[in-house]
C-alpha cells in the first residue's frame, strides 16, 4: 500500500485520561484521511503503522491504523 503525505504535515498522537488524541494541521489530517480511504481497500488484517519514529511528531504514542 503506498501512503501519500501531503506536504508540511504535521501529527502528533498522545494518550490523555485514557483517550487517544491526535492533534494535526490541515496537511495533516489531509494525509490521514488519504491513509484511512487506502486502508479500505486492503485485506482484512491490513494495517497502517505510525510512530515518532515513522511520520509522527517527535513524543508521539504509537498509531495504529487496522482494517478488520
């Protein structure tokens, strides 16, 4: 699957009260809504795997985006 990145993103994903919040600009959520309707199409057990490591902001929690 390839994942196309709108240019300037930026998404930060942090655990608060228990809830995952992610936190992007325009670009942003642009690309996650691009990676969510690729997702669709793929194999149940698909998925997409985003980390500070991979994508996120630096102290971005782990993301993990799974089609079942």
């Amino acid at each position: 699957m390839e994942l196309n990145w709108t240019d300037g993103f930026e998404i930060k994903v942090r655990i608060e009260n228990g809830a995952a919040v992610i936190s992007a600009n325009r670009e942003g959520l642009l690309s996650l809504a691009d990676h969510l309707k690729n997702l669709a199409e793929e194999l149940p057990g698909s998925h997409i795997h985003l980390d500070a490591y991979n994508s996120l902001e630096e102290g971005s929690s782990e993301l993990i985006l799974e089609i079942i």
